[in-house]
C-alpha cells in the first residue's frame, strides 16, 4: 500500500471543470492512501491577509488558471486498473482545515431564493480548528463538520468537458454534508484510470445548502482509493458506520427523491434479497429521504437507510 500527497499548484488543479482528456496529477495504485490538499475561491473573497493565513498557493493559482466555473479542485488521481463498468471505492479516513477562514457568497439569481437579492453578499468567517467553530457576524459558534462538496471522477469522453457545478453519475458537486471523515463514497467509472479530484471544501452545510454556498474553505483530505471490479452499478452510493446512502439528482426535486429510493430499493434487494414491493414498503416505514442541496442545477435527494435493516 503506497501514500501520497497532492498538493494543489497550477500544474495539478483544474478549475470548474471535469475532462476525461485531462492529463492526471498523480498516477497510483488501487489500495493506495492519497492525501490531497486543496483551495478554494476568487481573489473578491480573500479577507484581510494581516489578520488571516491566505494560502500561497492560491494566488499562484489566480494567476496562472483560467476559471470555466467555480470549483478549485485538485487532480485528477489515475487510479491503476480503473476502467468503465468498474465502482471505484473512497474511502474517507481524515478531513482537516487548511486554513483559519471561510466564506459565504450570496448571488443575484442564483440558490434557492434567486430573485430575493439585487446584489451579491460576500461574507468571511473567522475558523477555529482547536474549538471546531466557525464564529458567524453576529457572533453565533458553528459547530464544524468538514466536508468536501466535490469528489468525482471524469465524464465518458463523448462527454467532451463538462461543467463542476451540476452533479452526475460520476460525483462531483454532490454537496452531501454526511460525507465527513470515516465514510465512503462508491463512483461509477467511465474511463481508463477513473480520475478522481476533489475540491469545495466546506467548513458546515446545512440540507440543502440553500443560499447556494457553505462555509467554503481550504481543506486537506485523506482518501484510500480502492478499484472494485465486483460491482457494477452506474450512480454514486455511498455508507457511513451506521446508514448506507442512495442519491438522485435532477433539476426535479421530485425525479431526485424517485432516484434515490429506486436505487435504495435496488440495494435492498442486492444486500438483502428483498423482492420490490418488501423493500418498498421497508423504505417507506425505516428510510429518510433528504433534501441534499437545491442550488446546483441538478438538485439532489439522497435516502438514508440504517445497516440493522439490511440484517
């Protein structure tokens, strides 16, 4: 089992975009642990550089990456022996600050009020990684739970590069706040290598992520990236140590709890060999669907069932 660290710089970050022609950052092996740091936001949300650590890294950034969408994300990681048909498996072992600050946007026309702004909101937020708190303006403590809204892999190249902001059966902006330290996300593959990046480190997010950002942030990930050729569904899933997770995204909030419970219901069936109609009535009476965010384009639903149902 081989380590690695990835930091970002010019050469190993692409911003806004996935591309299944995009060179990779790092090339390792299936089983590997891969450490990844990564920045976010542009140069209107720095705060005051006397009193906050503004990473290096990310002013040479600035200077030096043409942005196509909001999304800072270091990659893509080629992982040995991925190839489409495959899941590639992420395991979450540590999500950590990067830096003492956060901030918020508000945008015109944009998140789940859009026309309730004229003009936009830029907000910082001091970060305590001692105390895990994020002091808001009116001096409200945040409880941190750091997570990265981005982790996905390239698009089929038919493809051609697409967009960070909309999820996809590949990942990406998924934007589901249960994927802290000590959980695991599952990704389709659809190319050679998978190509995994992450980015949009968040400090906290609520269900929802309604004014379209989280405490966005500078975050420092550990993945053990793992390559499993004994599964061969086509939509992200994932697990924490008590639940496993079924996601749908669509511009249709009501397609998106569909997908999600369908899928739920197809698991229930792979894991438990419960027949369609027992694991739709279980969904309905033990599973919890929940609106993951509603600002992406693509809004998502993703349903919760605890592991004890699955015995």
């Amino acid at each position: 089992m081989g380590k690695h660290h990835l930091k970002p710089s010019v050469e190993s970050c692409h911003w806004g975009y996935f591309d299944a022609t995009q060179k990779p950052a790092l090339k390792v092996a299936s089983g590997d642990i891969v450490t990844i740091d990564t920045v976010t936001g542009p140069p209107n949300v720095l705060p005051d550089p006397e009193r906050f650590f503004i990473p290096p890294e990310l002013t040479d950034i600035h200077a030096g990456l043409k942005p196509e969408g909001p999304h800072i994300l270091t990659g893509p990681v080629y992982v040995e022996g991925a190839k489409p048909g495959n899941v590639l498996e992420v395991r979450i072992h540590e999500v950590s600050l990067l830096q003492d600050w956060g901030f918020n946007l508000i945008l015109p026309l944009l998140g789940t009020l859009p026309h309730d702004y004229d003009e936009p909101r830029i907000v910082n937020i001091p970060l305590d990684k001692e105390r895990n708190v994020g002091t808001m303006p009116w001096g409200l403590e945040l409880e941190l739970a750091p997570f990265f809204g981005v982790m996905g892999l390239a698009p089929p190249k038919g493809w051609g590069r697409i967009s960070s902001i909309a999820p996809q059966a590949t990942g990406g902006n998924l934007d589901n706040k249960e994927l802290v330290a000590g959980t695991t996300l599952y990704l389709p593959v659809f190319v050679e290598g998978g190509l995994f990046s992450c980015g949009d480190g968040h400090g906290c997010q609520g269900d929802g992520e309604v004014c379209v950002t989280a405490i966005e942030t500078a975050l420092r990930g550990t993945f053990e990236l793992i390559v499993r050729d004994d599964l061969t569904f086509t939509y992200p899933r994932a697990e924490t140590a008590s639940h496993h997770i079924t996601m749908g995204m669509d511009p249709d909030l009501d397609q998106c709890a569909i997908k999600a419970l369908r899928d739920m219901i197809a698991l229930l069936g792979e894991k438990r060999g419960l027949s369609h109609a027992d694991a739709y009535m279980l969904c309905s009476l033990a599973g919890d669907l929940h609106v993951t965010q509603t600002v992406n384009g693509s809004k998502g639903v993703h349903m919760m069932m605890h592991k004890k149902n699955f015995s």
